[in-house]
C-alpha cells in the first residue's frame, strides 16, 4: 500500500478541474503490434470536514486508440 500526504497542497484547489487542468492524471499505456493505446483518468482530490484531502473523484476517463481519443461516458441502467 502507498501512501500520499497530500494535505500539505490544500492551498493548490485540488478539488477543481479548471479547463483543461487536472490535480491528478492517471494513464495506463499499452502497445501491440504496432498499435498504441492507452487509458487516461482524469481525476480531482475530495476533502473531508476539516478540509483535509481523503480520496479522489474521477471527472472523465478517455481512451487512445491509434491517437484517437474516445472519452467513456456512463449509461445508466446498463
């Protein structure tokens, strides 16, 4: 398990997405046979009562697929 203090960055809003910036990005990279892939999830911190960081929220996940990007969105009922 890996632990991250991250509560000495509260001064930097973790918690919001501002256009085209993300607190954390986590990608997840693949080749095959010449293709390349990858996984991208977008994600900003949540904070507690007293304002102390205590977990993420994913904003959006995208997928590469030969350079393109496909952003997954939730179907609901499914």
């Amino acid at each position: 398990m890996i632990t991250f203090d991250m509560n000495y960055l509260t001064a930097f809003e973790l918690t919001k997405a501002v256009k085209d910036y993300y607190p954390m990005i986590v990608s997840i990279n693949y080749q095959d046979n010449g293709q390349q892939f990858a996984m991208l999830t977008y994600l900003t911190f949540t904070r507690d009562g007293n304002q102390n960081i205590n977990g993420c929220h994913v904003e959006k996940q995208v997928v590469l697929i030969n350079g393109l990007p496909f952003e997954i969105k939730t179907i609901h009922g499914l």
